[in-house]
C-alpha cells in the first residue's frame, strides 16, 4: 500500500523542528569539563493513587518504556547520561486518585551529535493501573513496549527519529495520537482487536498495513474492526477499538498484525 501526498519542503522541516524546539535546548556547544558521564535511577511510588497521568519531555536521545510487574510505582527510571547536567528531573503530585508524574531534561546547551554524548532512559510503567501517557521527544529513537501497561490514552510527539510502538497487549478502548516529523514509525497493533488507523493528514512515504483495508473515508480498519463494526458485521458493536491518528511529514510507516 502506498500513499504519496504532496507536502511542501517548509512543512515538513517544520514538524521535524516543532518538537525538538519543545522538548529541549541542543546547541551544538563545547562540553562542559566538569560533567561526566552518570548513570542514575529514580523511583515514584504510587502514594495511595489509583491511576497515573505521566507527562515525558526529551529533548534528544534514547527513549524505552516498557512495564513491570511493581503495583506500588507509577514510574520507575534508569537513565545513563553525559555529560551529567542532562540527568532528568521529577516532579510529582497526587491529586484524588491520579498520580501525576512529569520526568523533564533540563534545557541546557550540548552537542547531542559529538562523541560521548549519550542520552538514553528506560522507564518502567506498573501493570494493571491505568495510566495515561503523553510523550514529547526532540529528536532520537523512541521504543515503546506498551505490553502489561494499562494505558487509557497515549499522545506522542516525536520531531525526528525512528518510532517503535508496540500495543498487541491492549485490549481496552484506547485513541493514540501521534505528530511525527522525519524517520520511520513502526506501531504493532493485536489481531483480535478492532483496529482503525488514520493518516489522512500525512506527508511523503509508504504505508504498509498487511491485514488492513482502506474504507471510503480514507481510513484503514483490520478485520477484527470489519467483523465488528461493518455495515455486514453480524457480532456485538459494543467491542474495544484501537483508534491509531496519526500526523507523519516523512518516511515510512509500518503497522504488524500480532497474534
């Protein structure tokens, strides 16, 4: 499957620079002497919360986010970071119910290309506590293994880099929203949940969707979604659907059917 729209050079800089001027000041500076490399761990606990709304800001690196079995955290991290005044920065406050987390990269001056340079968190998000997740990354890779996490409602905004997003463990109702700027973007969806993903705002680069069908709107539905959800569906409407929106100015996408 393939989709070739038009997109203007000037629109497509300025979705791979809206994020990465969001997310963190890089300037290409020299590195301060005095800052090494460290290596850092931080954990949030719970505090009596029934829910977690985390907010991500990175500017540039390394992103992985996975889940753990813990049930008394709402974030767990491991960070490697040099030079060392790029270390990330908590904040935390409950409010009711909800857990709020926001994990920030101070916007100081680096070279995130120069040797020696490295940038790279792993977070851990608790299993069967739901948790709402809004990720704003500069530029880098982003591997995110939504596997065992309870999420209610994702939001991702990348300016460059490749994205990997794995949700074949989601089996509630669920909307993704994801801006991405240049660099392939991967999402692995369950099969035997309705899926429906939208790139109709999209730029340059192919679209491969094996399993999926293009409906007259210009969306594409899986066949758990046809089953369900088609004017000849013969089962239950009332079945979970995975809403996948997606905004991407260049490069490809690939979406995986997974068991």
């Amino acid at each position: 499957m393939k989709r070739s729209l038009v997109l203007s050079l000037a629109v497509v800089l300025a979705l791979a620079g809206m994020t990465a001027g969001s997310a963190g000041c890089i300037r290409r500076v020299p590195r301060p002497i005095e800052d090494r490399a460290t290596e850092s761990s931080q954990t949030v606990t719970l505090d009596g919360a029934r829910e977690v709304e985390l907010t991500v800001e990175m500017g540039a690196g390394q992103l992985s986010v996975k889940s753990t079995d813990s049930t008394a955290t709402a974030v767990a991290g491991d960070f490697e970071s040099s030079p060392g005044n790029i270390k990330p920065a908590f904040s935390a406050a409950t409010q009711g119910t909800t857990r709020h987390v926001r994990i920030d990269q101070p916007k100081v001056d680096f070279d995130f290309g120069s040797s020696g340079i490295k940038n790279r968190w792993t977070l851990s998000l608790p299993k069967g506590v739901p948790t709402m997740l809004a990720l704003m990354l500069g530029a880098g890779q982003g591997d995110l293994d939504m596997r065992g996490v309870d999420l209610t409602a994702l939001t991702v905004e990348q300016g460059a880099g490749n994205l990997k997003l794995d949700l074949s463990g989601q089996r509630r109702e669920l909307t993704v929203m994801a801006t991405l700027g240049a660099g392939e973007a991967t999402f692995r969806v369950p099969r035997d949940v309705a899926v429906v993903f939208d790139d109709r705002n999209s730029g340059l680069g192919d679209l491969k969707a094996d399993g999926f069908i293009q409906r007259p709107d210009g969306t594409w539905v899986n066949d758990a979604w046809a089953s369900a959800y088609s004017e000849y569906a013969t089962g239950p409407r009332t079945a979970p659907v995975i809403r996948l929106n997606v905004t991407h100015g260049l490069g490809d996408v690939r979406i995986l059917t997974a068991d």
